[in-house]
C-alpha cells in the first residue's frame, strides 16, 4: 500500500520554478548538479505545470493501465493482446515498487534542488512513473503500430527531472526495468498464445 503524499509541494518564490535556489556546493554529487542544470534550464512555470500532469497521469501507472483497458474494451479483436500488454505494464510497476523497497534510496534532498510535485512515497530508485511508461511505450506502440518509445520516454523521464523527484540514474534505471518487463510480459504472451493454438 503506497504511503500517503509525505512530500508536499513547496511554496516556490517564483510560482513554481527553480530560479531563486542557490547553485550546489562544488562538492554537490554530480547528479545533483545534474537536476540543478535541468531545473535552472527548464523549469519555467508551463514547463512545471506540464511535467506536473504528467506525474498524475503516471502515477500507479493508473493512466496507461486505463489506456490499456480502453483498448481492450474498444479492440474487441485483439482484447487478449491488450490485457496482456497491460498485465505487462502493471508487472512493471510492481517490480519497480518492490526495486524501490530493496534498495531504499532516499529521493533527492538538497538545497539546491526544488521539489515541486508530491509524491507517493519518499524511496527514489528506479523511477515508477520511466519504468511504467517504456513498458506501455514498448507494449501499446507495437499494438498500435506507432514509435511510442521516443515520443513519450524521454519526456517523461525529464519530467520526473524537471519536478526535482528524481536523479537521472533513477530514470535511467527505471526506463531500463520497463524495456526488461515489457521483453518478458511479450514472450509469455506469445509462448502461452501457441500452446493454445497448438491444442
């Protein structure tokens, strides 16, 4: 059960961007000064607002399970291959999850990074939101015959970036779990479709 928002958004002086932080101690980690640098780049108010949405979207991956659900409900022809493909994206969700409870890295703390969205729990590594969303990607781009993966991957994880809730090897990490889940979640689906048709 995932714990109630303990990180709440803050109270930016400039209505949510990251301009009034101080730059990282030259002794800072080099992904704090990687978030710091996307923030300072990108984190205007519309940017902000955008990744924000897509934080909510993501989150439980509830907006690509609904998607995938929809397309069953609506491709009655390939219902099966939707409820696998979503059975997949939710499986990458959970092992992200369970990834998170072993390794327990704390989300990034430092002055000189803005967190700007709430958040489910305060475990950082790997991303949910990159793994759940290549998973769909991979998984409803080949349903739909569409190159998902750089449409909707890279902006997803620098959103996660943009909202100062994760370090880049977390997205990193997570959109590779995602890929990972989404190989397998296929290969059960086409091994068990001809055991079927093998009968």
């Amino acid at each position: 059960m995932a714990e109630l928002l303990d990180r709440p958004v803050p109270t930016a002086t400039r209505a949510g961007t990251a301009d009034s932080v101080g730059a990282p101690a030259p002794s800072a980690a080099a992904e704090v000064r990687a978030l710091y640098s996307v923030q300072t780049a990108i984190a205007r108010p519309p940017v902000v607002k955008v990744a924000r949405g897509m934080s909510l979207f993501g989150e439980h991956a509830a907006g690509w399970l609904a998607i995938g659900l929809l397309g069953a409900a609506t491709d009655r022809a390939r219902r099966r291959d939707w409820l696998v493909a979503t059975a997949g994206v939710a499986a990458a969700h959970g092992a992200s999850i369970a990834v998170k409870r072993v390794v327990r890295r704390p989300r990034p703390d430092d002055p000189s990074v803005q967190v700007l969205v709430g958040t489910p729990s305060k475990l950082s590594f790997p991303s949910a939101h990159a793994t759940s969303t290549t998973a769909a990607a991979v998984l409803f781009g080949r349903l739909l015959r569409r190159p998902l993966v750089p449409a909707v991957v890279p902006l997803m994880a620098l959103s996660r970036m943009v909202l100062g809730v994760h370090y880049p090897s977390d997205v990193v990490a997570g959109s590779a779990l995602g890929a990972a889940v989404a190989v397998v979640s296929r290969w059960l689906g086409r091994t068990r479709s001809e055991k079927r048709t093998s009968r």
